[in-house]
C-alpha cells in the first residue's frame, strides 16, 4: 500500500527498515554485497547500469533516498515480502500531513493479515473500535507490523471521535506493541527512530482525564532489551518446556507487573497536566512527583543505568533512603 507522498520521517524508517531485511535474509552483511547479489539476479539494463546505479544502495541502508520501483521488484524475487514491508499500511497511518481516517480506515484494515482483520473488522467488514483487556490482548500477541498497525490506526480513529476511554486504552497498548517489537526493530535499525515519530506525532494526540503522555525522556531502547531479558530469565527459572508455547503468556505477565514488578513501574509513560485545559491542579502535580520519584527507585534498586533515561529525576527528584526501602517490592527474586 505504498504513497507517492514524501514523508521524510516516515520514508526514512521504512527505507531502513527494508534494507536490513534484506540484508538479515539474505545474510548480505554490506550494502555493496547486497547491492551484488541484487545485480546478479538481474535481468535487462534498466535505466543506468550496475556501475552508476551501485553506489545508490548505501543510501538506501541509511535511508536517504526510497528506492525505485524496479530495486522493489528485483529485491522482491530475491526476498518474498519485503516489498510488502516497504509499502506497509502502518508508513500509511503515520504519514503527514494528517488526514480523516473514518472513511478509508476499513480499506486499510484490509491490507493486514487475515488474523489480524477477523480481529478488528466483523462479519459485515465494519471495524470494531472495542476496547478491554481481552480484545487488546489478542491484538498485542500479533507481534508484527501489522499488529501494530492496527492499533495504531484504531487509536487514530478514537482520537478522532473524541472516546476518551478508548484513547487511554489504545495508547497504552500502542506504547505496549512497541516494546514488545523493540528487539526485532532495534535489530532492524529504526527501533528509536520509529519510537522518536510515535513520541512525535501520535502520543501528543493522546488526552485524557485531563492528562497527556510525556515521553521526553522514555528510555525506549533500554526498556525493549531489559524486556527481553526479563522474558529469557523467567523461562529460565520456571523451565518451561517449549518457550514459544508460553512466551505471549510471560509477556503479558511482566507488562501487567508480574515475574518483574518493576518493569511495570519503569514501562509506563509519566502522566502530566494538559495545561492545555488549564493550569494544573496541585493534585496532579503532587501525582507527578510521586511517578517520578518511583521510577527513579526503580532503576536504582534493580540496577538500571539512570543515565539512559529521565536524566531529569537525578537533580530535583532523586529519590531518598526512605523511598528506596518500600522499593524493594519492586527487586525481581532471585537477583
């Protein structure tokens, strides 16, 4: 589902994106040996030769420029699927400048995969804009682009229909999606750089309870490894027989504050005022105080490097003695 539209952010991700699929598939380490095995399976001149057209693949693995239909094509026969990752739906939803998505949202909905659409669109091919734990479960476990997607675009759609409830829901399963896919997109290269668009374009969107989201100093890359660390250490410990039987359900444990309380602590954005409802009630300044205060424990207690996250907390916030020691909750057993 690819656009002529020029988006520089999202173009960028999505350029990166492709060519280190490539590369991890094909096990071409370089963009000049990828760019080789792409030539070789060539066939026909194309508008320049191999000798001008070359030195266009590293800029392509740094995202400068997208790629012509003919290297999508070629890279396509090469790699299955991959032209389908460069013109994912999700590059579509976060395109600027914004647009109404309450007509074309269902069309959309339809470029995902069959699990992902039985999910959100119904019989009739109307899309359910529902929201609770078990719905947004069964869409956070479809680990994928296209799960992520599909959130993203339906928290789209609450934002536009004003439905608070589910805006605040949909937001943190979105912000849920993206750690849980931190490992394979940090792998990918755009890891920070896709979590840095979503900070940018969708979560200042997202108001509720007359507050907003601030993701100014989210540790996002920090948070995804220590993820995956806490999800390799409980299977470890509780031995499970086939990991991959049982890793939706670890997942959703530690992201609810199971196996590793603290995870749940430090993952959840910090909530501030929106002043632009009004100044601050003092309740809520007092609240955000209180997170912050806890987060900074957090990382503190279960050894987590400050420096590469709220960088803020260590002046004015940094915790004390006394609340460290109710903190300990929060220490995974057995470390």
């Amino acid at each position: 589902m690819g656009s002529k539209r020029r988006d520089e952010g999202v173009d960028k991700i999505r350029t990166i994106y492709w060519s280190r699929l490539l590369s991890r598939r094909t096990g071409m380490l370089t963009p000049r040996e990828l760019w080789q095995l792409l030539d070789a399976g060539r066939s026909g001149g194309g508008d320049d030769d191999g000798q001008n057209r070359s030195p266009k693949f590293p800029h392509y693995a740094r995202g400068v420029h997208v790629p012509h239909a003919n290297m999508v094509d070629q890279a396509e026969r090469l790699v299955s699927g991959s032209a389908a990752c460069l013109n994912h739906v999700l590059w579509e939803v976060l395109r600027l400048p914004w647009q109404s998505l309450e007509k074309k949202a269902a069309d959309m909905l339809r470029w995902l995969s069959p699990e992902v659409q039985k999910l959100v669109l119904d019989s009739a091919n109307r899309i359910r804009l529902e929201s609770g734990h078990h719905f947004l479960r069964a869409l956070e476990r479809r680990r994928s682009l296209d799960g992520l997607a599909a959130l993203t675009l339906l928290l789209r759609l609450a934002i536009e229909r004003q439905q608070q409830e589910q805006i605040k829901e949909y937001a943190y399963s979105v912000l849920r999606m993206l750690l849980v896919l931190g490992e394979m997109l940090i792998e990918h290269g755009v890891g920070e750089m896709l979590f840095d668009l979503y900070a940018e374009r969708i979560f200042p969107l997202v108001t509720f309870d007359g507050l907003v989201f601030d993701l100014s100093d989210y540790p996002y890359a920090l948070l995804a490894r220590e993820l995956q660390f806490q999800v390799m250490k409980t299977y470890i410990r509780a031995r499970f027989p086939d990991r991959q039987d049982h890793s939706d359900k670890i997942i959703t444990n530690i992201l609810a504050g199971q196996y590793a309380a603290f995870f749940k602590v430090l993952s959840e954005p910090l909530l501030i005022p929106n002043i632009a409802v009004g100044p601050p009630a003092p309740r809520a300044i007092e609240h955000l105080a209180e997170q912050r205060r806890l987060k900074e424990a957090a990382m503190q207690v279960n050894g987590l490097n400050s420096s590469e996250g709220w960088p803020r907390l260590t002046t004015s916030l940094a915790p004390t003695t006394d609340l460290i020691q109710p903190m300990m909750m929060f220490k995974s057993s057995g470390d």
